[in-house]
C-alpha cells in the first residue's frame, strides 16, 4: 500500500512539474522587459533560500556540530559547492533555456545561492 501511494505522489509531482514548465514557458514571451526582470531577480533573490531548505540544521544537531557554524563550514567546502550544483542542475537548465536566468545581477544572485557555478 505504502508503495503505491509513493507511486501515485511521485506521478502527481511529475505532472505538476510538467504544468509548471509549460506556464513558465508560455509566460516568459508575453511578459515586458520590467516585468521579466523583476521576474528573474525575485527568483534569483529566492534561489538562497531554496538551497537552504535541502539540508536541515538538524542533521549537524544530530552529530553534535552547532548548526550555524557547520553550516559556514559546508558552504566553504568545494565539495558541498558542487552537491549543491548537482541537486539543482536540472532546474537551472531548465531555467536557464526559459530565459530566467540571464544577465550580470541575477547570474550572481545564482552563483551566491550556490546553484550555478563559476563558468556559467
């Protein structure tokens, strides 16, 4: 039963991922120049945030490590850097080609979030 129910929550986030794309899709070409931008720089302002979430303070609790300095500590490290780019290449692909991430400000704002590396 379990296993079903995990069946039918990954195909509805699927479709609901696939909806998501196809309105982002349809949107970005009717929107103007200013709506665009703040567009982009709010989901780049958001981005932070976002990787912020994948990883719960309480797994450092858990070990014994003070959150906010493991946490200092893992954003520094290379290796975290590039797990963090993994997990979220295929949205910044995607992103990327819909035409949301572009230009110096929110290209930076991506690259803070640890999102996009340094060559993009």
């Amino acid at each position: 039963m379990k296993s079903m129910i995990n069946k039918i929550h990954v195909l509805e986030e699927a479709r609901h991922i696939s909806f998501a794309r196809a309105e982002l899709n349809r949107m970005v070409p009717k929107m103007g120049r200013l709506e665009l931008a703040l567009n982009r720089v709010a989901l780049a302002a958001a981005a932070p945030f976002l990787v912020r979430l994948m990883l719960h303070p309480d797994v450092y609790r858990a070990v014994g490590l003070d959150p906010t300095q493991a946490r200092k500590v893992a954003r520094a490290n290379p290796q975290y850097q590039q797990s963090v780019r993994w997990m979220g290449e295929r949205i910044v692909g995607f992103l990327t080609e819909a035409g949301m991430i572009k230009g110096a400000v929110t290209k930076a704002l991506w690259r803070r979030s640890l999102l996009l590396g340094p060559e993009r």
